[in-house]
C-alpha cells in the first residue's frame, strides 16, 4: 500500500514538473522573437527548475549560498531576478506539495509575518486610487518594494520545508559558504585593489565585500560575527572558527562604518550581560577595543571619529539647527543626517496618516537618498499607521525569539542559537536609528534563513543527524 502511495505521488511530481516545462518551453519560444536576452534566462531556468525538484535540499542551500554575491550585478537588475525566481520556485514548490496531498511546514510566527506582509499591501493599492501622497506613476518602485518584502516571507517558508529533512546545524554550517565569494573580494578590496575590476572596487578605502555597500557589508559580517561565534562555543575544533572570527572581524573595521560600532557594542553588551563576571566583561571590552583599534588605524578612520566632535552629539555650542546649515558644506555625515531627518519630517507632516507609498522615502525627498533612519521611512511611507505597523513587527520577532529561548533546554544548541540572534537583533533598531538597515536585503535574506531553522524543534531532528552522514548528502 505504501509502495503504491509513493507510486502514486511521483507519477503526479513528475506530471507537474512535465507540464511546468513544457510551459518553459512555449515562454521560451516566444521570448526568441521577443528579447533574446530574456530566452537566455529562460534557457538556464529549465535546468534549475529540473534540479530543484530532484534534488530538492541541495538546490535551496545553492540558492541561499549564491544570494550573498549578486549585489554587485544590480545594475543588470540581477538581484531583482534572482528575488522574482526564488518566489516562483517556492511558490511552485508549495503548490506542487498541496496538489500531491503532502503537508507544507509553517509555523506561527509564518503566518504572522506573511499577514504583516500583504498588509504592506494595503499602500500599494491605495496608491493608484489617490489614497497617498503621490500619484500612479510611481507604483512600479511601490510593487517592487513590497515584492522584496514578500520574498523574505518565501525566504522563510522555503527554508521551513527543509524541516525533518535536514539537520538544523547543518543548514546555518552551510550558510557559512555564503561567506566566500564576499570575504574574498573583501580582502582583496584591502591588500589587492589594482587586481579587481572597476564595480568591485572599493571607494574612499571602505571595503564592501560583493554586497554593495560598506554600511550594508558590515551588518551582514555582524550576522555571521554571531553565527560564527555561536559554532565557537559549539564545536570541538575551535581553532577554525577562532579564525574566522579573527577575519571576520578584521573586515568588519575595515568597512570604517561608525554604526557598525554601534552594533557590534550593543551585540556585545547583549551577549555577556546574562553572563556577567570579570572575565566575560574583560573579553567583551577586548572585542570592542580591538576593532576601535583597527577603525582608527588608517587617517580615514581617524576623520570618522573626529568629526563626530562638530555635532551636536559632543559639541555643546552647537545646537540641531546650526548643524542642519552646517550640513550643506561641512560633509559632517552626521549632521547631513540632522538635515535630511528634518526634511522628511516636513514632508511628513503634508500627508500623515498614510505618508506617500511603500518604497517611496528617496522620490518623497527629493535628493536622491534614504532617510537613513528607518522609523522615518515608515513614517514618510505609511504615515502613522506604517510606523506601528513597522514597530509592532519588530517587536514581533523580539518576542519570537524569547520565546524560543525559554522552550529550548539550558546549555542546548538551539537556546545559545536564538540567544545570539537576540542580541543581533537588539543591535538592529539601535542602528537603525542612524542607517538604512531596512533597505540591506542580504542581511536580512540570511536573517530570515536563520530565523526559520532557529523555530524548528530540534529535539526531533537530532536523530536525523546522526543518520545522515555529510558524504551521503553531497553525493546525491
């Protein structure tokens, strides 16, 4: 009976996958007179779509392997392709699964966030009815927006139907290849810049990585800092995940980011204060002071520090509004920050209830940039009802992971796991007082990943992974 059962169930796998190329094949046929361009990744999405349903775990590990190294490309708007066909694929996946009468792995805390997510909706309708502060012209940038929120919900849901089928170490062991490709380009950005091409390159000595950004670089090293030092106090071999604490942190000062400061002070004080004694406060301390040493080192660090010292944060003689004039020829970012917070707010105040549309805070401003704060972009995006609707959602995972500190045993994996992604957590809104966090999409492309594995109950999966040997598993 079971035999016939399983039978059954391949004989409509292989069905749907048929059909599904076979739809493939007519798209294809029809973009070689439309757009070559387009037939190209029609062609390399029949092979993907082949491979992801025969060899199902391995393909998700590629796809979340392969999203840290697509941000230099984005403007061949590969990024946005590679989020498009990552919905598609879960999409067709969970829908396959429901057509064949096998269960969909979700969880609470999925649900919640994919409500979160098509209420992020509502601006992107009300926008074209003349709901907001802008007209119809500008829904693309609103639909693109709310399509990268949507992929982190399918970001989640995909990594949760890797569940009784993987080990949840590891998955988040695997997550640790994404580290590659940008780590290398980063250390080459440092010791090899001549050898890189020009959109690899490295601007102002601030290293990037292949995320694009230093300031974007620098939250997605403090993800893997944690992760890193969670398989620290994991493993048997220290010394390999030793070093690549070291390396990690050696490109963590080297993005002369000084939120990054911020969050790494935050991550810290976090992670020791359950476990407060001298000797943790004293490691802590060194942590911190050695990437302030390694920041300061160069003269590029040193006039970051510096120019703190002429804004209001550290100059009692200079108060918002003399910064705010300041800002337009002192190139004190800080005070750039002031002046850029107080035009949003002016903005804000024409339209505040519903603001002006999702993804819209850089057309709202007017020059060109984020409000670098993003409790002012959901102001300015969705007026009061999109701050708390922000608000609430991060007070969500907050409470999600508490929560799944407390159901797991003391000392297990799983606690030290979702301990260590709290206190990553709280370094979040703090940073995001100052910087662009919400716009990092790799950060929070690996966030999710984790999130998901952090929810299963390893309590059931510890059997599997003394049965699945890792030789077995790259060689199917």
């Amino acid at each position: 009976m079971l035999s016939d059962q399983t039978s059954s169930h391949s004989s409509r796998l292989a069905l749907l996958v048929g059909l599904a190329g076979v739809g493939v094949g007519i798209v294809a046929g029809f973009l070689a007179g439309a757009k070559p361009l387009l037939l190209v990744l029609a062609l390399i999405a029949v092979p993907t779509l082949i491979f992801f349903f025969a060899r199902f775990e391995q393909a998700v590990l590629c796809l979340l392997i392969l999203r840290s190294s697509l941000d230099v490309f984005s403007a061949q708007q590969i990024p946005a392709a590679f989020g498009i066909g990552f919905i598609f694929l879960t999409l067709l996946y969970v829908t396959v699964r429901l057509l064949i009468g096998k269960s969909v792995h979700t969880d609470g805390f999925w649900w919640f966030f994919a409500g979160w997510v098509m209420l992020q909706g509502l601006w992107v309708i009300l926008l074209p009815v003349g709901g907001l502060g802008l007209d119809a012209s500008f829904l693309p940038e609103a639909i693109r927006e709310w399509v990268r929120l949507f992929s982190w919900a399918m970001v989640y849901l995909l990594v949760m139907q890797l569940k009784d089928r993987l080990p949840p170490e590891k998955v988040i062991s695997s997550l640790f290849l994404a580290l590659v490709i940008p780590i290398a380009v980063a250390l080459m950005q440092m010791f090899l810049p001549s050898l890189l091409p020009p959109f690899l390159a490295a601007g102002d000595g601030r290293i990037k990585g292949t995320i694009g950004h230093p300031n974007a670089f620098v939250s997605f090293l403090l993800l893997f800092i944690g992760l890193t030092w969670w398989k620290l106090n994991q493993s048997r071999q220290r010394l390999p995940w030793l070093c690549l604490l070291g390396l990690l942190v050696l490109c963590y000062a080297s993005t002369k980011s000084l939120f990054g400061l911020m969050m790494l002070s935050v991550f810290v004080l976090v992670l020791i204060a359950p476990r407060l004694s001298p000797i943790t406060l004293i490691g802590g301390m060194l942590l911190i002071a050695l990437v302030m040493g390694l920041f300061v080192s160069s003269e590029y660090g040193q006039h970051r520090i510096s120019s703190i010292a002429n804004t209001p944060l550290l100059n009692p003689d200079m108060d918002i509004s003399r910064a705010i004039l300041l800002s337009q020829g002192d190139m004190n970012s800080f005070n750039w920050r002031l002046a850029q917070w107080n035009l949003i707010l002016n903005r804000w105040q024409h339209h505040p209830i519903l603001g002006y549309g999702l993804g819209l805070s850089i057309p709202v401003a007017g020059n060109g940039a984020y409000p670098h704060n993003d409790y002012l972009r959901a102001l300015i995006e969705g007026g009061i009802m999109g701050l708390v609707s922000f608000v609430i959602f991060l007070i969500a995972q907050g409470v999600r992971l508490v929560q799944l500190i407390y159901s797991a045993p003391r000392g297990s994996a799983k606690r030290n796991l979702c301990f260590i992604m709290l206190a990553i957590f709280f370094s979040m809104p703090v940073a995001m007082v100052t910087e662009n966090i919400w716009s990092q999409t790799p950060t929070f492309f690996y966030w999710w990943s984790v999130f998901a594995v952090a929810g299963w109950n390893w309590n059931e999966t510890q059997t599997l992974e003394h049965s699945v040997s890792t030789s077995k598993f790259f060689r199917r």
